[in-house]
C-alpha cells in the first residue's frame, strides 16, 4: 500500500491494483418533513461518490442511512463554488447569469460531477425502505 499525491491510496493485491481516493466529504441529507442532517463520509464511501453527477441516486448506506434512497441536488467546494446541473465535468467554469432584474454577471461555478475537490454534497431522501 502507497500514497501519492493528490490523495491517491493505492493498493497492491495479488498482481491486482485498487485505487481509493482519500478525500471526506460532508453530506447534507434533506428529509421531506423539512428537516436536515449533516454527515461526514471518509474511506471507502467517499470514493464511491466520485464520479457520480447531480440528479443521480445514491443508497442511503453510503452515509449511514440504509433504509432511504438518496438523489444528489448539489454541493460546492472548499472555496465555497456551487456545483451546477447545466455544466458538464467537474472543473471551475465562468459562466455568463442573470439576476431577477434582468443583469448579466459572469461568475466563476463548478461542473455537475463531483470530484476531490468538492467538500460538500447536499443530497435530497427520496424513498423510505
């Protein structure tokens, strides 16, 4: 087993090589009575959300809560950049807004995918059991 860098831990098994990402994330769960719940994910199950997009589902036992099914509406990263649905990949991008009013602002946004460097993932619970 060896670190390299980037938060890569990488191990050796029978000829065979694992690669996990040492990254934790905070997961904000969103309960339909209104209420939520903030849970750190490190290890295994914070490697097993890299990749994955907005809108797509999650299993609840990846954060603790095996009976619900969560869906995947946002994050940000440690900068505090809002991750948005429309922007493919997981880079910075500026893009060009507009406000209620009508002005247009360019401003600096993160991809739809989540990658080492988002820290935050807000999450919505869809299905009990």
């Amino acid at each position: 087993m060896c670190r390299l860098d980037g938060g890569l831990l990488v191990k050796f098994k029978g000829g065979d090589v694992e690669v996990y990402y040492m990254v934790e994330f905070k997961v904000v769960v969103s309960y339909k009575d209104g209420k939520t719940e903030t849970v750190s994910v490190s290890g295994q199950n914070a490697s097993n959300f890299i990749g994955l997009r907005i809108g797509d589902k999650v299993d609840g036992s990846l954060v603790g809560k095996p009976e619900y099914e969560l869906v995947i509406t946002g994050g940000s990263d440690s900068a505090g950049f809002p991750m948005l649905k429309n922007i493919q990949g997981g880079g910075l991008v500026r893009v060009l807004l507009k406000d209620k009013k009508g002005i247009r602002k360019r401003v600096l946004r993160r991809g739809s995918m989540i990658t080492e460097s988002v820290v935050q993932i807000n999450t919505a619970a869809v299905k009990k059991g």
